[in-house]
C-alpha cells in the first residue's frame, strides 16, 4: 500500500473494493449479506449471477407453468428486493423471476405413484386357502366311525346347502359391513344360524332321520360359524380354533388315537369355533349403530347363493371321479383369491398408464391372461401328483376363477 494507486480507465476502480467479515458459511446468492462491498452502479441484469441461481435452483424452476410460481419460490428462498436489485441487477422479484423461467427449460415430471388400493395380504389370503381345506382333517380323523357309503350323501346335502347359503349371507353381511361393523354383526347373526338350521333339515331327507342327521348337524353348525368369522376377518381365531384337528391329524401316521380321541378332537375343534364365533359376534354388536343406513335388498344377494350352489356341484361331480383333486381346488381358493386383489390393482395401474381405451383394452387383457396363467400353472404339477386328469381339473379351475372375477367386478348373473 506504499506505492501510488493507478486510475487510469479499465484499472482497479473497476474492480470491487470489499471487506469480507467472518461468519458462518451461507448459500452462495446470500454471500453479499457477509460482504461490505462498494460497487459502482451497473447498468441491466448480472447475466453470470442470474445464471448461477438458475443452475442451482432448476430443479424447482423446471416444474412452473407461470413465472409467478418461481416469484413465490423465491420469496420463500428469502430474495429480499434489495438483495435481488443489487446482486442480480433486476428491478424487481418479478423481473428476476422472469428471467429465471424463460432460462430454464420445462421439465414434465411424473407424479409419485399412488398407493395400490387393491394390494392383498399375502399371509391372510394363504392362511385362508388352508382354513378352506383344514375341516376336512375331521374326515379324516372320524373315518373308521362312519359309513362313508351310507352317511356321505346327508353330508354331501348339507355342505351344498350350506356352501348356498354360506355364499349369499357373506355377500349380504359384506354389504351391511360398508355401513357399520355392528349392521354387519346383527346380519350374521340372524342368517348364520338359519343357515345351519336349513342344511340340517335339508340333509335329514336322504338320511331318514338317523343319527347322521348330528353329523351333519355339527357340520353346518362349523361351517355357519367358519363363514362369520371369515367374513369379519378373524382368520387367526379360526385356525386357533382347529389346532385340535392339526394335532390329531399329526399324530395319525404314528400311533392309533382311539374312538375317544376321533370323536372328540372334531368335536372340541365344533366347540371351540363355536364360542370364538359369540365372542366375536358380541365385540360387533358392541359397535356403535350407524342411524339412518338403509338394508340392501335380499335380491342382490340372491345370485351369490346360485354360484355357490353351481360352484358345489362341480366340485362334487369332480371329486367323484377324482377325490383328491377337490384338495388341490380347496388350497388353491387361497392363492386364487390373492390374484384376484392382484388383477384389480394391475388393471387399475393399467388405466394410469393408458390413453385410449383400446389401449387400456389391450393391457387389461394382457393382465387378465397373466393372472389365469398364474393360478392355472401351479395345478398342473398338482394334478399330476395327485392323479386327476390336469385337463379337466385345469378347466373347472380356470371357470371358477373367472366367476369369481366377475362376481368381484358385480357380475353376479354372468357368474351364477
């Protein structure tokens, strides 16, 4: 600083005389809030600065449709008028932003993927394919007990008009369900024990009143149980309550149970479904009452209880020819049932991503035939192995499926 300072044009009076006091480090449009700094006037906007804010801000520049959008995105950034006169050179936040969207180009991002209101529960719909099956270890257990050829036809009856009425009443309690959870409870509670009453009755026909009637009995009472249950979603519950069939069907293959232990193990599972289906009726019931809900007309349930109906004879007629093949469609309603939530979700995510309906048609339909061949591919190896013809299981399998969809889509004449 001893020697004289040159003012000759274009020499250091052009540059910026600054005292730098120290601070904390500060986003680079905010540096000059930590600069004493003597500037000489300039004449139109800092394109060099402009283009800095730019660059570090183009993410959120991108996206506007209006330069008032980047105003409001730089007064919450803190660009004070002051700030935006001296260190861009524009007269205003409005100019600023102007500059600012005409300099970065618009960018067209897509909005976050919504959440799959169809997404299944893997585990309950497993669970549910193997509560489907489990009843039928009482079969199994209580076998040397009964007179498969003489007592299967009242129990044959009695499933049928239970699977009917099972059907219908799930639909109608599912119905009342949207409405309140007690609506829902006092439905099932007044149609499961008709139901069982009315299976009953329609097997005492072919077993001439005989002791086969409390079998059958027994039966319809489980299955009327089974069906509240699954309908309020306490599939847990339910397969707690069969855990004495697990246990005496494990313990076949080793030793001899007794007539004791045959009879009683399905008995104590009847029990024990029987009183978690109160307990569970009672905390419905307990549900505060939604005034003014309007009852859903017992017509529109009416064609649930057909396909269930139509549904049970097939699988009759199937298993008379090949038994072990209604095992194989019983632990595949669970795995049927995840695919159906899956179809819907795919077919919804498929809407989104198509413009024309012919082209929503072609990707549904693409979907629709992924999913069948899903379902349909893992009972091909089972029928083998159990030694049913794959053709004809493999057909009654995919017309179920397809039923069950378009009862899922309210297509519940077409189903039927």
């Amino acid at each position: 600083m001893s020697g004289p300072m040159p003012l000759e044009p274009g020499g250091a009076e052009q540059d910026t005389l600054a005292i730098r006091l120290a601070g904390t480090r500060r986003p680079r449009w905010a540096l000059d809030d930590a600069t004493l700094a003597i500037r000489l006037p300039r004449r139109g906007p800092d394109e060099e600065a402009v283009s800095e804010l730019a660059a570090e801000l183009a993410d959120r520049i991108g996206p506007a449709v209006h330069p008032y959008e980047v105003a409001a995105l730089l007064e919450a950034e803190g660009l004070s008028a002051s700030l935006i006169n001296e260190r861009y050179g524009h007269p205003n936040l409005f100019s600023l932003a102007s500059a600012l969207y005409e300099r970065v180009p618009r960018t067209f991002p897509e909005p976050a993927p919504a959440a799959d209101p169809w997404r299944p529960d893997t585990v309950r719909c497993l669970l549910r394919g193997m509560l489907f099956a489990l009843p039928g270890l009482a079969y199994l257990l209580t076998a040397p007990l009964w007179n498969a050829g003489g007592h299967a036809p009242a129990l044959i009856v009695a499933g049928l008009a239970s699977w009917a009425w099972g059907q219908a009443l799930g639909h109608r309690a599912h119905l009342r369900l949207a409405t309140g959870r007690r609506e829902s409870g006092r439905t099932l509670l007044a149609g499961a024990p008709v139901g069982a009453v009315v299976a009953t009755t329609a097997a005492a026909v072919p077993a001439d009143g005989g002791p086969v009637t409390l079998v059958a009995a027994a039966q319809s009472a489980y299955l009327a149980a089974a069906g509240v249950l699954l309908v309020l979603g306490r599939e847990r519950l339910l397969l707690a309550a069969l855990s004495p069939l697990c246990a005496g069907a494990a313990v076949l293959p080793w030793r001899e149970p007794g007539p004791a232990l045959r009879a009683g193990l399905p008995l104590l599972a009847l029990l024990a479904t029987l009183t978690v289906t109160g307990w569970v009726l009672r905390d419905a019931l307990a549900a505060p009452a939604v005034t003014g809900a309007t009852r859903p007309r017992l017509l529109w349930s009416l064609p649930y209880g057909l396909f269930g109906l139509a549904a049970g004879v097939l699988v009759l007629l199937e298993g008379r020819q090949e038994p072990y093949a209604v095992i194989v469609l019983t632990l595949s309603m669970g795995p049927a049932e995840w695919l159906l939530y899956r179809y819907r979700g795919l077919s919804v995510a498929a809407l989104r991503a198509t413009a024309t309906p012919a082209a929503f048609l072609l990707r549904s339909a693409g979907i629709l035939g992924l999913c069948l061949l899903a379902y349909l591919a893992p009972l091909l190896p089972a029928a083998l192995l159990a030694g049913a013809d794959p053709f004809t299981l493999l057909l009654l399998a995919a017309v179920l499926w397809t039923a069950l969809l378009l009862q899922a889509f309210g297509a519940a004449w077409s189903s039927a």
